[in-house]
C-alpha cells in the first residue's frame, strides 16, 4: 500500500467535504439537527388531554371527583356534555380525545362502597393518547375512591396500616425519573453518528457521475488504497460529530455522561469504521447517487431505527430480524452508548462490542475491495 | 516485437454482451508516432482507447505496450500511461494546482519533480494566471488543456487522448495541437482520436476505425490517394436539385454536399467537367463555382467508409 496514494485521496476528500456545501451540510451539519429533532418528537410528553364530562349524578361528590381528575397537567376539561349526543360530536371532530360518563348512581354507590359506575370513552383512533387517558383517569378515579374509602374506614374506627399488606415501591435504576429524553438521546446517537455513512456511499457514484471515475482508474491507485482513502476522511469528519454531538446532549438534554470519554471517543472510531464500511459496500454496487442514497436508506437508516433495539427490543424481534440486527454496527454502538452514558461501563465489560465491530467493519471493507474492480465495464 | 513496435495489438476483440465493440483488431504503433484515429460515432475509438488505458477488460486477443503485457499487468501499464478521458474528468472543486498536484501523487512523482515540472506545464497549458482557480469555473478549453497537463506530469512514453479538442473553440484547438505537436517531435507515443478530419491530417499515421474494424490504416497522404478518381467542386443556386441532376450522371462515382457546394468524385475531371456543366445550365441552374479540388481527408474519409458499407 503506498501511503501517498492513501494520503492525497484524502487530502482531495477532506477538501471536498470542506468546499462542498450538500457534503458539508450532510456530515456535519444534519446529524446534529437530527438528533434535536427527534429528541424532542420521539421524547414528548403527553400532556393536556382534552376530555369532556358528562355527569348524570349531578351531586357534590362527582364535582368533587371532575374537580379531581382535572388537577394535573395531564388532563384538561374541554366541555361539560349535556348529552351521549354531544360527547359523540366532540370526538367525531376531535375536540376531545376521551370522555367520562358518571352515572346517576355515582355518589350513591360509592358512598355505600358498591364500586364506581363510570364509563370512559376514548378515541381509538389515537391509542396512545386514549390510553394514556383511561389509564390516568384510571389512576385518579382510584385514589378518589381510596381516599372516601379511607374517609369511611377511618370513620368506623378501623387501622389503615392493616389494610395494606403489600408496600411496593418500584425504582428505576440509572434513570431513576424515567425520563424518557434520557434513554432515547443515547440510542439515537448509534443512528445520527452513523450519517456519514450516506456521503460515503455517494461518494464512488460521485466520481462516476462527474466522470473522474474513468480519470482515477486509469491511475496506477489500488483498489484498497482508494476504498481507505475516501472513507478515513468521512470517518474523521464523523469524529467531530462523536465530540460535538454528545456535549449537545450533555448541555441541552441533561443526559448523564457515567462512563470514560476516551473509552468513548476509541469505540466511536470503531464503530465509524464499521458504519462507513457498511456505507462503501452499497456505493461499490450503486453507479448513481441517487441509486446510492436510495439503498442507504434502505439498508442503513431504516433497520438503524426498528432492528437496533433503540425503540423495540431486539429480544421482542422475529428470528430473522434478530439475526439481521447483529450484523448492524449500530446495534452493537447502541448498547455501548447506552453503557457509556448512563450505566457508566467501560472497556472491560463492552469489549466484546467492540470486537463485533471490528469483525463487521473488517468483512464489510473486504466485501466492497472484493467487488470494486478497477474497470468501467 | 522489436523495441520499436511501442504498441502491439493482436486480435483484440471486446464484447459488451451480445454487442461486438472491437473485433479483432490487429496494430502496430511504433514509439514516438502520432497516431490518428478516426471514424463515425460509435464505431469504437473510445472503446480502444480505453481498452488501451487498462479501463475495460479484454475479451480475447493480446495487446503489449511499452514492453508490459495489458492483460497480465494493466496496472504497470498504466504507469506508464497518460490517459485523457473525452469528457472533463478532474475534481471541480479542486483548484488547477490541486488537481495537478493530485494526479502527481497518483503517478508517483516525488513532491521534488513536481515543484519543477508543474510551473512548466502551467506555462505551457497557459493556465499560469489560473493556478488557483477551482477547475470547475474554468472554460472549456482551459480545461481540456488542465485535463492534458494532469496526465503529463508523470512524463508518460504514451499518451492516449480520446477527442480531447471536442467542443472547444477554434484557437484552443489550434493551441491544444501545437501542444500535442511539441511533444510527438520530443518523442512521446501519442494516440489521438477525433472527429475532425483537419486534425486526422497533422497525425503521422491515421486508423479509420468502423463497426469495432481497423478499415484503413495509414499516412493522410496516402489515404487521400487511395480515393481512384478526382474532386470537383460546384456552388449553385440549388444545391438540392443539383445534386439530383449529377448523380446519375455517367463518370460520377459519389456527390457529398457541404453546405451549399458539392463535392462530386468522378472518374476523371478532364471527361466529366463540361459535361456537368452542360446538365446544370440544360436544367436552368446558376453556377457561381466550378473547380477541380484536391482530396481532404474529410472527403477520403467519407468515400472510405461508403466504400466498405457498399462491400457489406
């Protein structure tokens, strides 16, 4: 291998990346931006449910109960229904997401401790926000009818210790809040760092489409030296990301930093060299750039999102998808950044990550110098 | 194959799948020619010429250049090549000088030979004043003339140029050959394909390549000569009708039309002249211009080719 060769293609690469604008914007720009955007859509918080109420039993009890389950933040009351008709018009036009039927006997059976008779209507059409509705009026509903219970036990002269055999107390280690934002940040860098995996598949089509192609060949270059050669400079521009993005996370999200940056900053590297390995072998086969980033997306950024475990777990995947997700790098990224930023794991214990990484990175550098032929037909 | 046969190519067939591109072409270039090759569109120049280059493989046959068996080693042949792709092939975004320097690292010249040599080919590609302008913003010409330098600074025994003067105008090409003639006469193999049969005369030997086939190799003279028979040129005021009127004519072997004069090869200029002449002036037709012309290779081609069309 000579290292002029090595070195000049780079030395053109890093300059391209400099002086081109979409380059420039694609590998350093956009995986930022991304990571911003989809924190804060994937990480939101539902809150200010619009529900209406509509109370048959009319009596102090279920305004106190309405008066109860609007506290929060998490449900707003939208409209007091005077009938099942209105309810049913609120929901078709989308003015509320559930509703909450009191029946005549509300106050009644509650206070002769026969249950609630409640009915709560949602919008199935949204599940996640009507679920989160039953579930919190569920909650509130519960601790209402505990408190008059208690009310009532207290009343006829009962201990409450007795009547709670079970104390749990469930604790959420490493992200004790469980703030969501803090788990996903994480898992969302194994996607956003590997962006430069795009400008690398386009950029053998680039010198196709512009013809240098044919120009380059008819050099005495290596095939190895000029897969090498254009993909360090993405892997260093991809190391700018690694130091960057991260004090974003740090400064904007909170998110916690347990674990070594250095071990960090050599397993990102590792795992650029994977990534971007993965991103050569799709622009050895793609003579087009569209063709190119067509298939990155395909093969790089849609399994990055459902394969790698950061939203499903890879053990909840069907066989065939969990066999598939072993040979993306960012499965095994993901389970280091997540060790790196909340558990605080090092080296000792993610090595063999880091090993799979090598492996791919090695056998995805072998397929692309395997099927790159020097010739232009 | 002695040390002045630079270039040998036996039987060399290329296949693109059902498609014949070259077939089986036999060549002999000797070091230090200026070798032409000429034909229509499709024929298969650039398919040679990047045959040549390393850039294609070969279906059968051998090709040897400068002592280096091509099928065996392309990759010492192509340092010892300067290939110049027909479309613009530098980086863009590079500057003049970044484009040169890139192309030296690529053939391996040390960094000392390029500070000495880079100076002189920017002289001599008159790009001196554009050293670091982006190649991109450069016109036409200027790039063709940085295309060419990149493929020199390594000094290369052979250069292979595929229509390096097309789409530039008039006096780049006439700079661009003055270029390519300074370094025929220091003794650099120069294969050159192009459309233009002006520049098909200044090589010292041409290949008319059609359907993948060396038709006719030789000097422009004696292709010029091989036509039996003279030119006459004729200017009317109807160059439609006329041509109608002479090509059945007796003695009239092909009329070819160049804007509004013809070109009409006859059999002999002494026979047929009056004899037009009379056919025109029977058809009431105005002759502004009438005159026995010398062969131009343009014409020697045309003819060639219809002759072996007609063979087929």
């Amino acid at each position: 291998m000579s290292f002029r060769h090595l070195w000049a293609v780079i030395r053109k690469e890093l300059l391209h990346i400099l002086r081109d604008r979409g380059t420039f914007l694609l590998v350093l720009v956009t995986p930022t931006l991304v990571l911003l955007l989809m924190t804060y859509s994937l990480a939101v918080k539902i809150q200010h449910v619009p529900i209406a109420l509509l109370d048959y039993d009319q009596s102090p009890t279920s305004r106190e109960f309405m008066h109860q389950i609007t506290a929060g933040d998490d449900l707003d009351l939208y409209e007091n229904a005077a009938s099942m008709e209105q309810i049913e018009d609120l929901l078709i036009k989308g003015k509320i997401k559930a509703a909450i039927i009191i029946g005549p006997e509300f106050s009644k059976d509650l206070l002769a401790m026969r249950g609630l008779s409640l009915q709560i209507i949602i919008d199935g059409t949204e599940p996640e926000t009507g679920g989160f509705a039953v579930d919190h009026i569920g909650w509130r509903a519960e601790s209402f009818a505990n408190d008059i219970l208690a009310d009532q036990i207290l009343t006829s002269g009962i201990s409450l210790d007795s009547l709670e055999p079970i104390d749990l107390r469930i604790r959420s280690w490493y992200n004790p809040s469980l703030e969501p934002r803090i788990d996903i940040v994480p898992g969302l860098l194994s996607i956003v760092l590997g962006f430069p995996a795009f400008s690398v598949a386009l950029t053998l089509a680039r010198e196709h489409e512009h013809s240098t192609m044919e120009q380059l060949l008819a050099t005495p270059i290596s095939r190895i030296e000029l897969l090498l050669g254009k993909m360090i400079p993405y892997i260093l521009a991809g190391m700018v990301n690694v130091i960057v993005i991260p004090l974003i996370a740090l400064a904007w999200f909170d998110v916690p930093f347990n674990g070594s940056f250095l071990e960090f900053l050599l397993l990102s590297a590792i795992f650029l060299f994977a990534e971007l390995s993965m991103g050569m072998v799709i622009g050895v086969f793609m003579k087009s750039q569209s063709a190119a980033l067509a298939l990155s997306f395909l093969v790089v950024l849609f399994p990055g999102f459902f394969l790698t475990g950061i939203f499903f777990p890879i053990a909840a995947l069907p066989e065939m998808a969990r066999m598939e997700s072993l040979f993306l790098p960012g499965t095994h990224y993901a389970i280091i950044t997540r060790g790196v930023f909340l558990t605080g794991i090092g080296m000792d214990t993610l090595w063999p990550y880091a090993i799979m990484l090598v492996i791919l990175g090695a056998a995805f550098t072998g397929t692309a110098a395997l099927f790159f032929k020097k010739k232009l037909a | 194959m002695t040390d002045k046969e630079f270039i040998k190519i036996t039987d060399l067939t290329r296949k693109f799948k059902d498609n014949i591109a070259l077939d089986s072409i036999n060549l002999t270039i000797q070091e230090g020619e200026l070798f032409g090759l000429v034909g229509p569109d499709g024929a298969g120049k650039t398919t040679l010429l990047r045959t040549l280059a390393g850039l294609l493989g070969i279906s059968s046959g051998e090709v040897r250049e400068a002592g280096c068996d091509l099928r065996k080693n392309s990759e010492a042949v192509k340092s010892k090549i300067g290939y110049m792709a027909q479309e613009f092939s530098l980086y863009g975004k590079l500057s003049v000088l970044e484009n040169l320097q890139f192309f030296g690292e690529m053939y391996d010249v040390p960094p000392g030979l390029q500070k000495e040599r880079i100076p002189g080919l920017l002289a001599f590609a008159q790009l001196t004043d554009f050293t670091n302008r982006r190649a991109a913003k450069l016109s036409g010409g200027m790039k063709k003339k940085l295309a060419l330098a990149c493929t020199l600074l390594h000094q290369p025994p052979i250069l292979l140029l595929d229509e390096p003067t097309t789409g530039v105008d008039p006096v780049s090409r006439r700079e661009f050959w003055n270029i390519l003639n300074d370094l025929h006469l220091d003794g650099t193999t120069i294969i050159v394909s192009t459309p233009y049969m002006d520049e098909a005369d200044r090589c010292s030997r041409v290949g008319l390549i059609y359907q993948g086939r060396i038709a006719v190799c030789d000097s422009p003279k004696n292709i010029r000569q091989k036509i039996e028979g003279e030119f006459i040129k004729i200017v009317t005021n109807d160059w439609q009708k006329a041509r109608e009127i002479i090509h059945p004519l007796k003695g009239v072997l092909e009329v070819q039309s160049y804007g509004e004069a013809l070109h009409i090869l006859v059999d002999s200029s002494t026979k047929r002249l009056g004899q037009i002449q009379k056919a025109l002036r029977k058809n009431k037709l105005e002759i502004m211009e009438i005159r026995v012309i010398k062969p131009r290779m343009e014409e020697a081609f045309i003819s060639l080719i219809r002759k072996i069309g007609q063979t087929n």
